[in-house]
C-alpha cells in the first residue's frame, strides 16, 4: 500500500558508542538510499554557492534511473524529490491515486492546496467534478481509474508550473504509465496536453479526435476547474467523456 514505509528508509539509531557523527551517518544513509534507488552518483546536494535555479535540462542518468523504478521507488523518489524549487514550498508531494492496473488514466495539472494538505489528487472543488465527470461515465475514482498530474508538487498561487518544473517531472508521469499500462488517457487541460502532446494548440482545436501518447490511445477534454469557470463548456466535456467511452469500448 502507498502506506508501507520502504526499507530503505527504515533508519534506527546507531550502536552506543558509535563514534561517526549525526552528519556524516545522515550523509552516509543518504549515500545508501540513492544507491539502492540507483540515483548515485549521479544525484548529490548542491554546495551553498550553487545556483538555485532548476536545470532546464534533465540529465540522462536521472531519467533512465527513474525509468526503472518499480512502484515502491518511485514513490519513494517522488516524496524526496528535490529537482526543481517546487519542493521547498511543498507540504508534501502529490503522487497520484487509484488502481495501479487502470485501463483510465486521468491526467491533471499539479496539486493545489488542498491536494498538497491531503496528499491525493483532485480532492477540492475541481476534483468533485472530476468524479462527478467519473460517475457520468460509470466510473469511480480507485475502481479501475488512476489519477496523477504533470507535477507532483504544488505550484505557489495555484500559477502554472513552469516548462523547467514540469520537465523535472516528466519522467516520474512516463514511468507511472509505464507501470499502470492504461488502455486510454485522458488529458485533462492545457498544461496536462502541452506537456503529454507536446503541443502547443488550445483545447477546441485538439478535443474531438484521438491522439496518442507513446503507443496509447490520448484524448484531450477541458480541466475540471476550468470548467467550473465555464459552465457552457461542460456540454463539451460531456460529448468528450462520451467518446472517450466509446473509444474504451472499441478498445475492449
Ligand atoms: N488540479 C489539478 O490539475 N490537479 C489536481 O490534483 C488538483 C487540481
């Protein structure tokens, strides 16, 4: 379960007397976790006069690593993710919900408050319509449906995450897909599009037709919280959940 603590992390006092300091056992443990995730060497602490800023680029080593983590590690990573600045604000990662073996993937933006409070995905306003929009098409959130996001860390004031952020992220999204293995994905909104589509085009000018995502099937429809901006387009997301159900059916 998500709550089973890793063994890895199952970090015990030392022996009395042990004569090596707090420092170094911490910096020594770390050194063991990032081995058995298969993170070091390439991973390290910035020293104090290292730029804070996120590297746009994602290193080759950082992301085949992550795209061999099993489930266990990669939400071990998730939770300890320091890559880009969207950790030091965080109250915790959000790593995603729901059936590990979900033939629906749902895919958000990025936690907001209520999200980075709880730990789970869509829990405020926009994730009640969201199962709502679940339930309209005979799903439930858990029940053969996972819901994850583009970023796993809340952005401040609810903005945008950044291209840098979300391609921090992007590994630990292709390698929740990898494992779950959905026959489709739905892409809830702009950002979740842009970064999954790689494409710069709004919702009307994408929704309507099937796209793919590295092999599966990708359907493109309206963010909840959008939505709850603009009733009139709900009529939209409805016909889009209708295609998306009927692409299922024909996937079946
Ligand atoms: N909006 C998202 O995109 N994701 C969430 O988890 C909550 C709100």
């Amino acid at each position: 379960t998500d709550c089973a603590a890793p063994r890895i992390l199952s970090c015990g006092p030392g022996p009395r007397g042990c004569n090596i300091t707090r420092a170094a056992a911490v910096s020594r443990r770390r050194e063991e976790i990032l081995k058995e995730l298969g993170l070091w060497p390439q991973w390290r602490l910035k020293s104090s006069n290292e730029s804070n800023d996120t590297p746009s680029v994602i290193t080759d080593d950082r992301r085949s690593s992550i795209l061999r983590m099993d489930w266990q590690e990669l939400k071990t990573s998730v939770a300890t993710c320091k890559a880009c600045p969207l950790h030091e604000k965080r109250s915790q990662a959000v790593f995603g919900v729901g059936d590990e073996n979900a033939d629906w993937l749902f895919i958000g933006e990025g936690p907001g408050a209520e999200e980075d409070a709880k730990g789970e995905p869509f829990v405020g306003q926009a994730g009640k319509l969201l199962d709502s929009m679940l339930a309209a098409i005979g799903l439930k959130r858990g029940e053969n449906v996972y819901i994850a996001n583009v970023v796993k860390c809340r952005p401040p004031g609810n903005r945008n995450p950044e291209a840098s952020e979300a391609q921090q992220c992007e590994p630990y999204l292709e390698q929740q897909i990898a494992l779950i293995q959905p026959k489709l994905i739905v892409a809830l909104g702009k950002v979740a599009v842009q970064n999954l589509l790689k494409a710069d085009a709004t919702i009307a000018s994408l929704r309507g037709r099937l796209h793919d995502y590295q092999g599966i099937p990708l359907i493109v429809t309206y963010h909840p919280a959008y939505l709850l901006r603009n009733l009139p387009d709900k009529a939209k997301a409805w016909a889009d959940l209708c295609f998306a159900r009927k692409t299922m059916r024909e996937l079946q």
